[in-house]
C-alpha cells in the first residue's frame, strides 16, 4: 500500500495529491509537529484552525473508506519517519507544499511530489511568464491571467471596458456602513472542535478562544462562500478601503483563512462571484475588485514568493531595527485609536482586514523602524490566514519597502490624513492628525516626514517621492519634528504611545 502524505494546507479531495488515489490502495499520513505549533506565539485562533482542521479532514478520509495516519510527532520529518518505520509504505507521495520549507523537506526525504494545483497559476509558469524582468507588476500579470482564464472577458476585452476598477472601491464610511454590513457566519465548535482546543495545542498562545468564526471544514467554508456572495460581495466594492471602529468583518469575504488551507479552490470562488455579477446580484466594481484579489494578488503573490526566495526574507533596504512594538502585540495598551481598533480585531478574531494591516500596521512600522523580518514573524503568528508564502511578498515587498522597491516602487507610509479619510478613527483620538510636531502630535504624521527625513539618501532619488521630499525641504519645524521623532519612536518601544 502506498502512502499519501497530506500538509495541513492541503486539505480537500479534490487536490493533486488524492487524484487518481482510492481507499483500497492508499494510506493517508497526516503530521501535527509540536515544534512548529512550538516555533513562535501564535494566536490561539491560528492554531486551533489549522490543527482541527487537519483532524476534521482525517475524519472525512476515513469516512470515504481510507486508512489515514494521524499523528502528532516532534516535527514533520519525524513525524513521516514513524510512520514509515511502521507502515514501510511501497511509496510516498505529497503535493508540492506552498511555502519553501515544506518543498525543501520534501527534496531531503526523497518523497515523490506532484504538482501543487491549488493555485490557478503554477509558480514555474509565472516563472516564465516574469522571464528576465527586474520588476513585475501586480496589474500586467492580472490581465495575463484574465486573457488566460476568460474570467471577466467579452472576448478579447474585459467585461465592462475597463480591466480594473479600483479607483470605485476607495470610498470613506459612510454613517450607516457598519449597520448595514452583514454578520459573519459562525458555526458551532464540535467534539473535534473543542478537544482539539483542550488536549492538542501548546501552553503561550494568546488571543479569545475560537468561536466559531473560522470553517474546519469544506461543508463550512462553502456556507461562508454563499454567504459571503449572497450578502456581502453586493456591498463589497465601494468601501473595501474603508476602516470603522468596532467593526471588524465589514463587506469582507472572510474566506482568506479557507482558501489558504484547501478547504475552498480559489477557481470555485471566482466563479462563484462571477456568476453573481452576470445574474445581476452583483454590480462590476464589486465582483472585479473581489476577483483581483484572488486571481490577481493571491496568485501574484504566490508567484513573487517562489521567484525571490529564500533571500527575500532577510532583505532590510532601510536599515530597520526596532522590536515590534508592545501595542502590537498586545502587551501594551497605546492610545492611537486606529492602532487600538486594529489590535483589538487581531485579538479577537486573529484578522484584521488589507488597509488595517497595510496602512495602519505596516505603515507604522516602516515609519518607526520595525525590523522587518521581525514584524513578519509576528504577523505570521497573529492572523488566521498568515503563512509563509503569504507574509513575505506582503510584509518585506509592500509592507515595509524592505526589499528597496522590488516589488513596490515607494514605501507605503503616510501621515494621519490618510487614515482620518478612510476611517471613523481619528475624531475621538488623543493626537491631533494634522500636527507633526508637539505633544498631541499624531505619530502617524510625525513618523511619516521623519522617515523620509531619516532615509534621505536611499528615498530622494525615488521618481515618485520627488514632491514629498519637496514638501519635506519646506518645514519650517524640521527640527522640532525630529525631536518629536525621537520620543515617538522611544514611546513606541517601550508601550508608552
């Protein structure tokens, strides 16, 4: 009998990795290492997901008649050399891990590995598709991969004249945004469920237990995609930027965390969203900017991932050697509101949605001086959705400008003029948003003109920052902005902000 090992990403039937299979010649190996629930602090919520998950998969496996290995073991590799020395499988085989160290492990052991097709995109074909290019654009490989697949096309064109509408979808809150947002779905915990929250995770982890939120199973995640599509996706577009106190899950498809473990296939929830916009439910900027996120950034991503590793990860192109702040983590209260809202969300719920990390979390840190690799680890551990194939490209490439324009060709930094449009956050705030220097000074606008101040050398042949750094040459309070730099960055570290 030969066996299939299954990562704990990897978990639907329908993937490479069972084709072909039946239960009559195949084991199913599936490894829980206590050493990479053991590697970092991870959010209780993070955990639990993906260990259940694995369990409730073995579950369905063994209901369709397999033999399936479930073990815990003090890593993967000995994980899979337990179950060879006790079962001396007539071969092994696994689907290529989507991350670098799972495809490295693999090469070591000498196991058999079959094309990973939980993308839509194989990264060997962006490889090719990228050629010898320095740079490559998010925008250019979207509309490769709408030509490729006829997503949104009328024949060689996109579906309403236009490839993307992401200028529709910048909108600020509205008074009624929050009211009228849909509830997420919750599920309630189950036997697995809830003994895999007392008797299979580790002592440290952090954050409100699971309640519910996030799918263990394909059955769940396919009732949040048709909630998702039937109550959120017709409100999704206009306000997806938009930030509001409390209001954590908004018009967000929630979906990340399913997709990511193999419980829904990426082409599934397109197509799901497509047919909503061609039954009229759905208008254009809603399903198109919906669409780019998975077939355009989660595929570009997975792409740059696999074409600038493993170097990518240690890459630091402004010098950043802060710790992650305490009011990240949530060992410090701060009384940035923004910050305050964001945290509160990763604490609750292990997410925070794509401005709140961009433009609350990274851009504060860029403008501090986080470490980079560092703020990636830490975010890694924190959100549901959150490996390494995902943090990476997001963190060290448009997050925090560490690989020096790779992927991003300006830092995503910004004063507190940007988060007072997007958000509710900065009305009630102890910092004033339009001032850069003195005590009430917004951190925000005060880190934003002192990292361009601090990085002058390295940002001001930029051809994009040129007006910032005129602007910059203007103040008049310079130096009084650098003092005040000073401290906010001190405060920072120690949870005093």
């Amino acid at each position: 009998m030969r066996t299939v090992w299954v990562w704990g990403d990897q978990l639907n039937v329908d993937l490479a990795h069972l084709r072909g299979s039946s239960s009559t010649d195949t084991r199913v190996l599936l490894v829980v290492s206590t050493a990479k629930l053991a590697e970092r602090r991870w959010h209780v919520q993070k955990a639990h997901l993906v260990v259940s998950a694995m369990r409730h998969f073995a579950a369905e496996l063994e209901q369709r008649g397999y033999e399936v290995d479930l073990r815990q073991a003090d890593s993967l590799r000995a994980g899979f050399a337990a179950h060879v020395a006790e079962h001396a499988p007539a071969e092994v085989r696994a689907m290529e891990p989507a991350s670098l160290p799972g495809r490295r492990l693999l090469d070591d052991l000498d196991v058999e590995g079959v094309d990973n097709d939980h993308f839509l995109c194989p990264w060997r074909d962006f490889e090719d598709w990228a050629g010898d290019r320095q740079r490559v654009k998010m925008e250019d490989f979207y509309r490769w991969r709408r030509r490729t697949t006829g997503v949104l096309m009328d024949g060689e064109e996109p579906v309403g004249g236009r490839w993307n509408y992401d200028h529709d979808n910048r909108k600020p809150p509205t008074d009624d945004l929050a009211a009228d947002a849909p509830r997420p779905v919750r599920s309630e915990l189950d036997d697995i469920d809830r003994d895999t929250l007392e008797h299979w995770l580790p002592d440290g982890l952090y954050g409100a237990p699971p309640d519910g939120t996030w799918a263990t199973t394909r059955r769940r995640a396919l009732a949040r995609l048709r909630h998702f599509v039937e109550h959120a996706l017709p409100g999704f577009g206009d306000h997806q930027d938009a930030m509001v106190t409390g209001a954590w899950s908004l018009n967000h498809s929630l979906l990340s965390h399913a997709l990511n473990l193999g419980l829904l296939h990426p082409r599934e929830v397109i197509e799901a969203a497509e047919e909503a916009y061609h039954a009229g439910h759905a208008p254009l900027n809603a399903v198109e900017g919906f669409i780019r996120q998975i077939l355009g950034w989660r595929e570009f991503i997975w792409g740059v991932y696999h074409r600038w590793m493993p170097g990518w990860l240690e890459e630091n192109h402004l010098g950043a050697d802060l710790e992650v702040p305490p009011a990240f983590t949530g060992a410090a209260e701060t009384d940035m509101d923004c910050v305050a809202d964001t945290v509160r969300s990763i604490h609750d719920h292990a997410y925070a949605h794509h401005i709140q990390r961009l433009m609350v979390l990274a851009n504060l840190a860029t403008s501090a001086g986080v470490d980079p690799k560092a703020f990636t680890a830490w975010m890694q551990g924190a959100f549901i959705d959150a490996y390494e194939w995902v943090m990476v490209p997001n963190v060290i490439g448009m997050g925090t400008f560490a690989d020096g324009g790779r992927m991003s060709t300006k830092p995503y930094v910004s004063g507190g003029a940007y988060i007072d449009r997007m958000s509710d956050h900065c009305g009630g705030c102890r910092y004033d948003r339009s001032k850069r220097s003195g005590e009430d000074a917004c951190p925000f606008t005060t880190l934003y003109w002192d990292v361009l101040d601090r990085n002058r050398e390295v940002l001001a042949g930029n051809h994009r920052m040129g007006r910032q750094f005129h602007t910059l040459d203007q103040l008049k309070d310079l130096e009084e902005l650098r003092e005040r730099a000073v401290k906010v960055r001190t405060l920072l570290s120690r949870g005093e902000l």
